[in-house]
C-alpha cells in the first residue's frame, strides 16, 4: 500500500498547520517553510481564499470609484 495523498505527495512531505480560524490543516512542507522564511502568514486554504476574495473586492471598489485610492499597498 501507498503511503500518500490523491496528488502522489507523501505524508512526510506534508505539514500541519493550525490556522487563524482554528482550522488544522495539512499543507506541503516546502511551501510552508518558504512563507516562513518570507515571514508571510500561512493560512489553511478557507482562509487564503477569503483573503484573496476580499482583496480582489477592493481593488475593484477603488477602480470603480467606490472607494478612494489611500495608496496603501497593504489591505489587511
């Protein structure tokens, strides 16, 4: 028998994490120890998602005129 996930990664090339929202989840360890290294946050998948959405939304709030251009580069 196989040891691994449907994509063919090892468990041992995986990590878990526990997330802001609670969530424990696993993720690719090399990934993990890349954001790390970068002192970005790791976040499980429900939760980038969200981020991204609500980035998105707001960019297009400023293009449309919605909301004012501050010139921020951060968003959260």
């Amino acid at each position: 028998m196989i040891n691994g996930t449907i994509d063919n990664i090892g468990s041992g090339d995986m990590s878990k994490i526990y997330c802001k929202c609670g969530n424990i989840v696993s993720l690719d360890k090399d990934m993990v120890k890349i954001k790390k290294h970068l002192k970005k946050r790791v976040e499980c998948p429900w939760c980038r998602n969200f981020r991204i959405s609500m980035e998105i939304d707001t960019i297009n709030n400023i293009f449309d005129g919605i909301l004012e251009d501050t010139g921020e580069v951060c968003f959260f």
